[in-house]
C-alpha cells in the first residue's frame, strides 16, 4: 500500500510478502547403509562361478588375528542395517553395502517488508528513504528421517537513502548511502565428534553450526554534466566491510575407518581374501566391508583452537572472528557524440582495498610468501637438492602491529571504451544489410577490470587454515596396518579422539613458531601432515572483456542481434600443493624422478617381474645400493623386499609388491628407508596455498531474435555458442584440495582444460501472447461486458530452456596417489570411449566393459584427463495462464488469476555419476585387466540423481486498485 503524506511533497510506501511451505521431498542422494548381513558380521562377494560366497564372523578372525572383528562395530551396523533398510541398489556393491533414500520434510518460512519514503525538498531536489527486513527460516535435508534437521535462519536488514540534486540545468549529482546487515545462522545436526565408517556408514552429516553477521555500509556519489556532444560523469564508491562469524567448524575432532588409510591402501584386505576367489569387481567392496567390520580407525584427526593470546581452549569451543576491509573506487566516464549516428564511449576506473584484517588479531602469515617458497623448492630439485627450510609462523594485520596478510595492489586501473554507430545508408548494397533511416547499429567495447578477492578469502582462509590460532594433528596414511601396527578400536558413536594414539596435547602457542614442528638434528622428519594457508604475495586478478554487436530491425517488429564476446583472465586465486613432492632431478644423468619412476609405471602395468628390470641411473646415482635392506628395516620392519635386489629393482619392487601406482606413498618409502627427506618438505606432505596462478579464457557467439506481433504477441529467442577453459574452476569459497586446486602445480598447463561450468550450447526463449478474444480484440471485439469477463482477458506465458551438458572429468585412481599425497589423479584415456545412442543409465553408455578398459592410471607427475567428457543436458518449460477481470464497481479495480506450472513436462534429466564413491567414479588398479562385467563394480559410471525439480504447480490472486 501508499500514497501521499503531504500532497506533491512526501509519498509513502509499504509491502508485505509472506509464505509458508510445507512439503516433503526426496533426498538429494541415497544415504550409504549396511545390509542385513553384514549387520551380522558376514561379507558377502561374487565368486568366479558366478554365485555369492559369504565369510562369516569366524572366517574373518582366522583371515585377519591379529586384529579381528570389532563387536562394537558390527553391533551399530546391525543398527543401521535394522533402522535404515536398503532401498537403493544403484550406490553401494549391493552385497555388503546399498542406498537408503526417503522424503524429507522441508519446511520453509519466509517474511518480507518493505517500506519506502518519497520526498520532494525543492523543485530541485529529491530525496527517499527506504528500508528492508527479512526473516527466513528454512529446513534442510536430515541425515536420516530420525536424526536433527539443519537450518537456516535469515534475518538481513538493509537501509538505503538517496538525494538527487539538479544543480544546473545540465549538472546533476546523485548521493547514495546504503547500510546492508546479512545476518544467518545455519544450524548443524551434531556437537560431537565425527566418527563413521568410510564408504559404508555415517550416523550423522556432522555439520556444524555457523553463525555470521556481516554489516555494510557503502557511499556512492555520481555526478553527471552535459557539454555540447559530451556527457560526463564521474564519481565515487567507498564500502566499509565487517564480517562477524561464529562457527563450531573446528571445534570438533573426527575419525572413519578408511581402508585406503591402511598401509598399502585397501590392497593388503582384499589380498588377504583373495584365497576365497573374489571377482575383480568384488575387490572395493570387500575392502569397505572388512574395513567396517575390523572397526579401527586408519585415519583421525585431533583440531586444536587457541585464543589470541595462544592459551589453548576446551574441545567444543567456537571460534569468533571479525574481519574487516575498505574498498575505495573512483571513475570518470564520458560519452561524446561525435556525429547524430556515432557515440563514443570511453573511461577510468580506479579501486583499491585494504587488505583484510582480523580485528581481535587472529591472523598469521608464513615469513617467507609460499610463491617464493614453491619457487625455491623448484629450483634446488633441479640440481637434485630438497629446500627443506621450515616455514616459520608470524604474526599479522594491525592489531598485532605488524605487516597484512598481503600486500596492498595499487596497480588497478580499469579503463574501458565503447563505440555504437547507427548507420543510414539510402540504398544499394549496404542499404539492404544495414537498412535505412538507422535500422541497424553496430556496438563494441572493451575494458579491464579486477576482481575482489580479500574478504571472502580471508574468511575461507580462517575456517581452513589449521596455521597459526588453530592446529591439527592428523594420522598419516600407512601409519597403521593389520597386523603388527593395529589402529586404534572403534568403541561407539562420538567416541574421544584425543586420547588416541600419536595425538599429543600442544600446550600453548607462541610467536613465532614452526608448525607443525623443527625437524630432528639429521634434517629427517616423517610426519606428513596436510594443511593449508595463504600465499602473501597475492594480487587481483585481471580480467580483459570486448564484445561485438550487430542489431537490425526488420519488418513486422523483428529485431536480429548477433554477438561475439570474449574474455581473458590472469592472475586467478587458486590453490596448489607449494610443498608438491620434488620431481628431482639426477645432476649426472640429467634425468628427473617423474621419468623414471614413469619407466617403472610402465613396466610395472605390463607385468614385468622384478629380475628383468634393467638398472636406472637416476637410481643408481640418487640412492644407496643397500636401499633394500634399508626400507626392510626402517619403514616395513620386516623382510619385504629382497636385500640383494639394486637400486632400481628395489624400488620397482615397492611399487609391484606393495603400492601398485600409488607413486607417492613409494616415496614415502625411499625417504624413510634412507632417513633423510629428498622429495617431501620435512614438515608437510602436503602444503595447499590459495595463490595468483591461475588463468581463464571465454569466447561466445550470440543470436537474439526479439518480435512483437501488435499488442498481442511478444518473444524472445536467443541462442549461444561459448567455450571456457581455464586452469581451475572453484572459487575462493571452495575447500584447499577443491575445486580451485590445482593438482599437480609443476605441470600446470596440463590441467588447462574446459572449466567445470562451461556449457558450450544454450537455447532459450520466452513468450507472452494475450488471447485476442474480447472486447477491444481482434475477435469477439463486440460482445457484451459479461461475455467479456469470460472470453477476454487471458494471458498465456512460456519460458523454455535447453543447454547442453556440463564437462566430468575421467575417473580417478581409486586408493592411490600417483603424483599428489593428498588428492587423487584423474586416470588417463588410452582410447576414445565408446558410446551408443542410449546411456543405459550410465555416464559411457552401453558397453561397461570397453568403457572400463579405456582408461590407464595416471602416470607419476600427471593429474589424469580434466573435463573432457560431458553429462546429459538440460531441458525445461514452465508456462502460465493468467485471466484479468475489470470489476464492475470500479475500472481502476482488477483481478487478476493465475496458473503457473515449473517443468511443465515433468522432464527428468539424470545428473552425474557417484563420484565421492570409489564403487562409483573409481578405476582399480591396471583396468586393461578387467576383462568382464563381473570385474566391475556394479554402480560403477551410474547415474545417481537428477537435474533440476518434479513438476510443481502454483495458484495465485491478484487485486489492483
């Protein structure tokens, strides 16, 4: 509602919108379940006859004695397996584990106001005043239909006032002011630790709740002068940024029984086995089965929060923060009409920010930038040194009086031009293409921009970074194994971590200090731990846009617009591994690890036995000839590789007898069997800065087609052409190892590939056609006011959509680790996949069997195949029909009902294959070697959910006055 305060000089406004929904849904996902049996204690696999062999309880004590079945884990899988029965069978292998889907009440409550203030101070000047308040609250997906529901409570306010000032008759000046307050808390289903059983069991989704309030106030001033052909304009925007955040992210510790955190992954389970005849295809599931039911934690971790003043506080306590920033921009602008048909448009902007702070002092840098760091590693690998200087920890920001956490970039200066011509051409040649009387006009620009990065960095860089006022202590894959290094029993739901084995109270912090630790006086540590920070020498990312139009308008109202645009981008903020293993170098044969230990791979693929493999210089020359018996004594602990075998057979030996392709955890063995670090970093074994690395490349053709046919009918149709590729595609909100991580950072350039959200064809088009039936229409134009309120007054709308497919990478090695210790290669295409017209439910249609054998596991040093095949598509139609009643008691009173449908075909397009899952979107070891169906993980490539939404139909009333 509104109207006037004072007549001509104070206007009201006020709006209210509400709704309440109440619906149930489906889960997004199946949710992994244990069946009935191995509830029981059994593990069930498919043997080469073709039938289900099962091992009992017994059978596993005698496989495994020195560890056992765990009675406390096959007592709350038997639970799940009663609580949540298996209704999924495309997740899981279907013997041991499967899916368990359900609806899920998601509720959702969601308040509007709005109420503005108009005032005329003079004939020259005006001034409003408007304000916004939301209150949402919104139910998300459970974990199971009995546990807690998260929230999301939304409660943003925002304030807005402006004053134009008409100073002459050609100078106009606009000050704006705006105060935005997003204030959210989204509630998690748990406050204890998180314990699970990897790949077959988790109770809980083990969110955690965040609360974030952040104020801000932005002033902008333009002004604007006429002169002769020229239109200036120039101004200011000034934001003051705070970001206040609550969050129990770290607050808690986490342990899962991990079969590839096992040493020599999930190999030594499955082997143990393999005197029952499991299939091939059989081998990842009972790897997660026995796992299960062992029920010891291979991998856990211990988070550790201090206060500013470094006093370590309680398991449990949030972590609160205040980061703040200022963000200045100035720009002039001037567009000059060189001729009634030609205009130019040219500019400067210039921004700059100040760094981001954490008011209280939470906030740490590394004394050397971690680009200077990955730079130096290189360098000394290249001369077959490792650069094991540890990184030191220091203080930062201005609370703590010291230097920012990066420097301030002062280079941002954002020109921009543009042209637009409007050619008049009375006839011939170029009067047919570009018409006549300026039917056409021809558009074109070009700028440079800078993106924004610091505030939503820093606050992603506080909630991973374990650096500085938080610290991890975390078990290192092959700590432990089955046998002489038993991991610690699973004895129940938020179970204590901290007081596990190699989890040792830090005590208190001071500044600065070495995280995780100095290594010993021999230089040697093997502690490989994982973390992540921020790179200081950051600097904004530089985007470079042009664009290219053609518009002609043509007769009966068509308007044809073709476009080219592209885009360029440097200095992208993604992450990579600074502390990557070395890929050293032998300074005498000139020859480098990724190489040789390629050579191995190779060999080790066709099945060359141990005696026939030729000696290697790079071995030779970089390790000692009693190597052997040095990884027997210091890292196995018994006799596993044959003493007498050379350098270079002793390590292939590593890699056939032990670890397959798994490269990485071979290097892991060299350094501990020489105790001495040559490609591991003595304090990380993997190290994730976000840094100014990246790069981006966009280029688009566009066809609009735009039409209104008299008052009746209007559309649109566009369609465009584009590819993106760039080197990574998270932003800096995704996790250190996520999407922005750039896998193997000494080969960059190979994961320049399509980004993950190109989309190389979009159609879409709209529609509004009022029916021409009633009075004042075409038809039935005389019909009486009472036939009118029937037959006139409808409305049909339309709005369609298709667009092809989105990239997926090749799948990844599952349970191995080629070339990185903390993430995974994608594997590599030997062949081009085959497919046929019918996916058959599956991402490579449906021949499983050649789609499985077309791929080979990443090399060392290489991070597999980026994006290079693509999903189904998308398609979608929601229409409308609305009908309009002029009332009788009043012209100015309308109703108005109306029909709208979303996915009007109720199209269901699948999504994507499972792949968190290694049953899913994982490739075993050497899959030339997978000859049969039976071989093959029966989810494996298969299509887990569905793009987009059911039909969903909605009703509403209108009343105008």
């Amino acid at each position: 509602m509104g109207g006037p305060i004072i007549k001509d000089r104070a206007f009201f406004f006020y709006s209210f919108e509400g709704d309440r929904i109440t619906r149930t849904a489906p889960v997004s996902a199946s949710r992994n379940v244990p069946l009935a049996s191995l509830g029981r204690g059994e593990v069930r696999y498919r043997n080469p006859e073709g039938g289900i062999t099962t091992l009992t309880t017994a059978q596993l004590n005698a496989i495994f004695p020195s560890v056992g079945i765990n009675p406390a884990a096959v007592a709350v899988l038997a639970n799940a397996a009663s609580r949540y029965p298996a209704n999924d069978f495309s997740i899981g292998d279907g013997l041991n584990t499967a899916g368990f889907r359900f609806n899920t009440p998601l509720p959702a409550e969601r308040n509007s106001h709005v109420g503005k203030f108009d005032f005329n101070l003079t004939s020259k000047q005006q001034a409003f005043l408007r304000a916004n308040v939301i209150y949402d609250l919104i139910a998300r997906e459970r974990r199971f239909p009995d546990t807690p529901a998260p929230t999301i409570w939304s409660h943003p306010v925002g304030i807005a006032a402006g004053h134009t000032w008409t100073i002459t008759d050609n100078i106009v000046n606009n000050f704006r002011y705006g105060y935005t307050r997003e204030a959210f808390s989204e509630q998690g289903d748990s406050s204890e630790n998180a314990i699970s059983f990897r790949f077959v069991f988790s109770p809980l989704t083990f969110s955690r709740t965040l609360t974030r309030i952040t104020p801000v106030q932005n002033f902008t001033d333009d002004l604007s002068w006429l002169k002769g052909n020229h239109s200036v304009a120039f101004g200011t925007n000034i934001r003051l940024i705070r970001n206040r955040r609550n969050t129990f992210s770290n607050a808690f510790d986490d342990a899962i029984t991990n079969p590839s955190f096992y040493q020599g992954g999930g190999s030594p389970i499955s082997g143990a086995v393999n005197a029952f005849s499991p299939i091939s295809g059989s081998r990842v599931g009972v790897q997660n089965a026995v796992t299960a039911l062992i029920g010891r934690f291979s991998q856990y971790s211990a988070l550790f929060t201090f206060d500013q003043d470094g006093i370590l506080l309680p398991s449990g306590t949030p972590a609160a923060r205040e980061f703040r920033t200022e963000e200045y921009d100035a720009y002039f602008q001037d567009a000059w009409k060189l001729t009634p048909n030609l205009t130019v448009t040219y500019g400067l902007r210039y921004s700059i920010s100040r760094p981001v702070y954490e008011k209280n002092g939470f906030e740490v840098k590394t004394s050397i930038p971690l680009s200077d760091i990955f730079e130096l590693r290189q360098q000394a690998a290249a001369i077959g040194q490792n650069y094991v200087t540890p990184v030191i920890l220091e203080r930062s920001g201005p609370a703590n009086s010291a230097t920012p956490l990066y420097n301030y970039d002062k280079n941002n200066f954002q020109p921009r031009v543009g042209i637009a011509w409007s050619p008049s051409f009375k006839n011939g040649f170029l009067g047919k293409v570009f018409g006549k009387n300026h039917e056409s006009v021809i558009r074109g620009g070009f700028s440079i921009t800078n993106d924004y990065y610091g505030q939503q960095l820093a606050v992603t860089f506080d909630l991973n970074n374990t650096l500085g006022f938080s610290s991890s202590q975390d078990i290192a894959a092959n700590t432990f194994n089955l046998t002489t290094r038993p991991a610690p029993l699973f004895t129940g739901f938020g179970q204590a971590v901290r007081p596990l084995p190699r989890i040792n109270d830090p005590g208190n912090i001071t500044f600065p200090r070495t995280q995780p630790f100095e290594p010993n006086p021999a230089g040697f540590a093997q502690d490989r731990r994982i973390e992540s920070t921020l790179d200081s020498k950051l600097v904004a990312p530089i985007n470079y846009s042009w664009n290219l139009t053609f518009e002609r308008e043509l007769p009966r109202g068509l308007v044809v617009q073709a476009s080219y645009l592209g885009r360029t981008a440097r200095n992208l903020i993604a992450s990579r591994d600074v502390m990557a293993l070395n890929n050293l170098v032998d300074p005498t044969s000139k020859t480098d690890w990724f190489t040789v230990a390629t050579q191995l791979e190779i060999l080790r693929a066709q099945g060359t036995p141990i005696l026939a493999i030729p000696q290697i210089p790079w071995f030779a020359n970089m390790l000692p000839p009693d190597i052997a018996q040095r990884m027997n004594d210091n890292y196995f602990g018994e006799e596993v590789i044959d003493p007498s075998l050379n350098q270079t057979q002793a390590v292939y030996a590593v890699a056939a007898l032990v670890y397959g392709n798994d490269w990485t955890d071979t290097q892991d063995v060299i350094e501990q069997g020489l105790e001495r670090n040559i490609f591991f970093h003595p304090q990380y074994g993997a190290l994730s800065g976000f840094s100014s690395i990246a790069r981006s490349n966009y280029h688009a053709g566009a066809i609009s087609l735009r039409q209104r046919l008299g008052r009746s009918l209007s559309y649109d149709f566009n369609y465009t052409l584009s590819h993106s590729l760039d080197d990574a595609s998270g932003l800096q909100t995704a996790g250190a190892f996520g999407g922005a991580f750039i896998l193997s950072p000494l080969r960059q350039r190979e994961s320049y590939a399509s980004s993950d959200f190109d989309v190389r064809h979009i159609i879409n088009a709209n529609s509004v056609w009022e029916l021409p039936f009633g009075r004042d229409r075409r038809f039935f134009n005389d019909i009486s006011r009472v036939a009118d309120a029937f037959l006139g007054g409808w409305q049909l709308t339309g709005i369609f959509r298709w667009n092809s497919g989105l990239p997926i990478s090749t799948p990844f090695d599952d349970a191995r680790w080629a070339t990185n210790w903390n993430a995974q290669s994608n594997t590599v295409r030997i062949r081009d996949v085959q497919t046929c017209p019918e996916r058959g439910g599956r991402l490579f249609g449906c021949n499983t069997v050649a789609a499985y054998q077309s791929f080979r596991n990443a090399y060392p040093g290489e991070p597999g195949d980026r994006n290079v095949f693509r999903l189904p598509g998308y398609v979608n139609l929601d229409m409308g029909v609305s009908k309009s009643f002029n009332l009788p008691w009043n012209e100015n009173h309308k109703l108005q009902l109306r029909v709208e449908a979303f996915n009007v075909t109720n199209t269901q397009r699948m999504n994507s294959p499972d792949t968190g899952s290694r049953t899913g979107y994982g490739l075993g070891l050497d899959p030339q070697t997978f000859t049969s169906l039976d071989d093959i993980p029966p989810n494996w490539a298969r299509f887990i959910g569905i793009q987009g939404a059911p039909r969903v139909m909605q009703f509403g009333i209108r009343y105008s006055f």
